[in-house]
C-alpha cells in the first residue's frame, strides 16, 4: 500500500477523471474514492486515460450501509467493478459502521468472502472506532486490514491509532489537511513549514507519515498534486511532531460514527 494517496470526495466524475489523471501521471499510486461519492465512473476513466500499469496502481473504494450483508457486498463489489472498469479491487472497505442498523459484522463476513475469492487484495473498514473494530475480530477471528478515519494535527486520534498499532491494521487518514479548518494557517504549522523551506500543507502531510498514518488528500489542482505528494525528502524532529500533535482538539469534534453514517 503506498504511503500517501489522493481522495476524490466530493468531485464529479468528470472532475475526478482530470484529477486521477494528472495525480496518476504525477506518480500517484493510490486512488481513494466511494460509492457515495458517485464518482466510481470518473475515477475509472481517469485511470485508464493515464494508462498506468494495473499491477501498478492501489484502488479503493467504499460501499454504503444497504450492502451490509453477506450478499449485499458481493453485489457492492461487482457494482463499484463494473464502474471502475477493473476486474479486482486493491482495497474494498465498510464505509460507516452504522451500528444502530448492527449488520456491519455481516458486511465484514462478506468481505471475507470477496478476499478469499480473489476479487479484492485486501479488505477493511471507514470510520469504525475500536469497540466496533474489537466486535469484528471477536465474532469472526479477522482483523481489518486497513481503518480509514478523519485525522490531522487538529484529531490525532490516540486511542484508534493505539488500537490499530496493537492488531497490526493500517491507519489511513480522510481530510489529512483539516478540512473546513484553519489548520494550514495556524501560526505553528507556517513556523515548521518555513523552517524545511517547505509548504504547510506538506509540512502536515509529512506529519502523518512521520505517525505511520497513509493521507489521502484531495486536490485537483495539478501544482497542489505535485506538492502534496513531494514529502518523502524532508523529516520533522521530535519536537516539530510533538508541537503538531499539540494542536489536537482545536477544532471541532471528529464526526460521531455511533451516531453519523450512511
């Protein structure tokens, strides 16, 4: 799994196709995108008109609670496929736990099904907090490979990542550059930034590689896509992660996936 990534919420598919299409031909290697983004169609054109390698690229995309069933998912899949244009998915995820409806651990099983027939490479969750995650290995004895929850400087997210670390699960970061935040203006960001003669987006970005976290930021500006995935030149001191990981809980609070999800 690459080490950074691009979202496409919430692009059209016809904004989606320009974005993938430049991000794959700037060295992206990892797609992100949903059913609920409506958008499948226009990620899959973007990636064939880049015309990248298929063995090359990491697609993920997400499926929404009426699938959450054993059946359900299979059906997710050869939907979210078909749009595509792929024969397999490098990732398939449950995007919201939804535990009022409490059928994600069905829609797990499915899941399961999908990676032992071979159409997905790996398979994980969106948004679940660790009493969801722990209810899954619990009923079924297989642990997510990947949890993709909201994280930046502004929610750190100490007790999912502490979780993730103890059961091996990839932690992926949505909205890395805190969206509808002032995160790329706080004084401290733009002090680190010029310090490395870099941008306070990329400065935040190298934060979650620094935590082992994989961004997933979304841009369809092509000079913003370069210098989103320009990272792996630089690294932050000790001191510079912990002034970031300082900022936590200046923003409101992550979104409640007890309560939010679709």
């Amino acid at each position: 799994m690459p080490r950074l990534g691009l979202g496409t919420s919430p692009m059209s598919d016809d904004e989606a196709e320009r974005a993938v299409t430049i991000a794959i031909e700037a060295g992206y290697r990892l797609i992100d995108t949903a059913e609920m983004y409506r958008n499948e169609v226009g990620v899959g054109r973007g990636i064939k008109a880049a015309q990248a390698k298929r063995e090359e690229l990491f697609v993920t995309s997400k499926f929404n609670n009426e699938r959450h069933s054993v059946s359900g998912v299979r059906e997710a899949f050869e939907a979210s496929a078909e749009r595509l244009g792929l024969e397999y998915l490098d990732l398939f995820l449950i995007h919201w736990p939804n535990p009022k409806q409490d059928q994600y651990v069905d829609a797990w099983r499915g899941l399961i099904e999908l990676r032992e027939a071979g159409l997905v490479r790996a398979i994980g969750v969106s948004n679940f907090k660790p009493t969801h995650l722990r209810r899954l290995i619990d009923e079924t004895a297989v642990v997510p490979e990947v949890n993709q929850i909201q994280l930046s400087p502004y929610w750190i997210r100490n007790d999912a990542r502490a979780f993730h670390d103890e059961h091996g699960i990839v932690t992926e970061g949505w909205s890395p550059l805190g969206k509808r935040t002032d995160l790329l203006e706080h004084p401290k960001v733009a002090k680190i930034a010029d310090a490395h003669g870099k941008t306070p987006g990329q400065v935040i970005l190298r934060w979650h590689v620094e935590l082992n976290v994989v961004p997933i930021p979304k841009s369809q500006d092509p000079r913003r896509l370069t210098q989103n995935l320009d990272v792996f030149d630089f690294e932050l001191t000790e001191d510079e992660i912990a002034a970031l990981s300082a900022l936590d809980g200046l923003a409101t609070e992550v979104v409640d996936s007890d309560s939010f999800g679709h």
